[in-house]
C-alpha cells in the first residue's frame, strides 16, 4: 500500500454498531476503506487492555487488511478545574493502551481556548497539554487536538506555547465550518501541525445553530481543501466520522466512495500539471 498519499479511513463509531469494534472494523474493510480509528475510553476498547490482548485487536485489524490510523481518547477537555486531574490522568491511560495498540497518533477535544491567555482556563489547558506531552514523549504516541471550538490562530498559539513536537491537530474541517471559520484558511495556519484529520461535513445554519450532515453535502469545499491537504504535503489519513443520521452505515460508504473520487481526481490533476 502506498504510504506518500492521502488515504482513506473510518472512525468506527460512525456506524453506529455500539461496542462491536469488530464488526465495524469488518464493514470498513468491505467499504474499501484503507483504516480504521477507534475509542480507547471503554466504549470499544477500555484502557485496561493488556498487551495480549492489544495484540490480538492488532491482528483483527490487519487480517482486515486495514490500518489503525488513530485511537480517541476523548474525555470532555482541560478548560475547567474541576475534573481536571482525573482527566489528565484518563488521558495518559489512553496513550499507553494507544502504544499497546501501536498506533502512532490518539485525538480527543481539549476544550475551548480563550483569546486571553490570562484566562484560568488558558492555564488549565496548558499546564494538561505539558503534563501530556510527556507522557507521549515517554509512550511514542503523538496527542492530536480536535479542531473547531476556537480559531485556528489560538489553537495555534497555544501549542508553539506548550512547544512539544507530540502535540499537534487532527483537522476537522465541518468543526471550523460550523463555527464560521474557513478550513482552507485554518489549514494554512495549522499547517506542520496536523497530525491526523476527520473527514466531516457541516453547515452554519446561523448565530450558535449548525447540522453536521453527509460528506458533500455541506459547506466544505472538498475538492478545494483535498488540494489544500495535498500543497502542505499531508499524506495521512481522512477518516471519515458520521455522528447523526438515519443512514450512517450508508452514509459511510457513500463518503467513502466520495472520497476515493476526490483522490482520484486529485491525482490525476497532479499528473496532468
């Protein structure tokens, strides 16, 4: 499988199966997807997972024939004190069940930063971030923040703040649609930041209203970010997340189909100069 080009994956909570990791995984592959990502928080795979048993979801993966682009390891955010160590800790968890797992990259949201770094809530993020980045120099897995609640500009800041090369983004372009800011634009902010990304769609219906919706059918210019993604060099993964819907498995791989076109196109610009 070719490893210097954009490639195509599913978060599997997008199916909407619950727990059953492995069915999901089975799905995927059968969409023709080339990865997977999946929750470590106990939804699908709990932190207490020893190395057996890591082992033995790696090779469901692999005997799929798929790769395991990220893990998620969402526990709500840093902004606020209360909750807060139990949240670093959760986190730290994750990594290293991401590491039994052997995959390179986990995400999760780590709430909104503020504008004004004198706010509490810039601290407490940042101080969580320092205490992660550690834990993932110490695991080998790079820690990549959701995109979308705050402009890419602060999220920017924050991380040349905390100054790790383990922490990073996973770009989201329907979180920044929905919430007015340009994907394009904030890929260029972002840019030697994005570790991973979430092939999502959305619009902004108006002031704090938005719909997440199937991919191409929303506000993101697919074929112009694709190209975007391809100018700064990403070669990871999209992995495409549905979280509504009364079709998501037919929504899935219909985006998968979407998406294999895109690249398709994509590539055939390249080549054509």
């Amino acid at each position: 499988m070719a490893q210097d080009r954009m490639k195509v994956g599913v978060v599997t909570t997008s199916l909407g199966l619950g727990k059953d990791w492995q069915q999901a995984v089975a799905k995927v592959a059968q969409m023709g997807a080339e990865g997977v990502q999946i929750w470590v928080t106990g939804y699908e795979l709990g932190p207490e997972l020893d190395q057996a048993q890591a082992d033995e979801v790696r090779r469901e993966i692999e005997r799929q024939g798929l790769i395991l682009s990220a893990t998620c390891g969402e526990v709500g955010g840093f902004a606020e004190k209360e909750h807060w160590q139990q949240r670093v800790e959760l986190t730290e968890q994750f990594l290293r069940v991401t590491a039994r797992l052997g995959a390179k990259v986990m995400t999760g949201h780590i709430g909104v930063i503020p504008a004004d770094e004198s706010h509490p809530a810039w601290k407490n993020i940042y101080e969580a971030l320092g205490t992660i980045a550690r834990t993932c120099e110490e695991t080998g897995v790079r820690y990549a923040a959701e995109t979308g609640p705050e402009h890419p500009l602060v999220l920017r800041r924050m991380l040349e703040k905390v100054g790790s090369p383990y922490l990073g983004v996973n770009y989201d372009p329907a979180n920044l649609v929905m919430q007015g800011y340009s994907p394009e634009a904030g890929l260029m902010v972002l840019r030697e930041f994005v570790f991973h990304t979430h092939a999502k769609d959305g619009r902004q219906l108006g002031p704090n209203q938005a719909q997440e919706v199937p991919l191409g059918q929303g506000d993101v210019c697919f074929p112009l970010y694709l190209r975007r993604l391809q100018e700064i060099g990403y070669d990871g993964f999209l992995a495409i997340e549905r979280e509504g819907g009364t079709d998501r498995i037919g929504d899935v791989r219909r985006a998968v189909e979407f998406l294999r076109q895109s690249l398709g196109s994509l590539r055939t610009a390249a080549a054509n100069g």
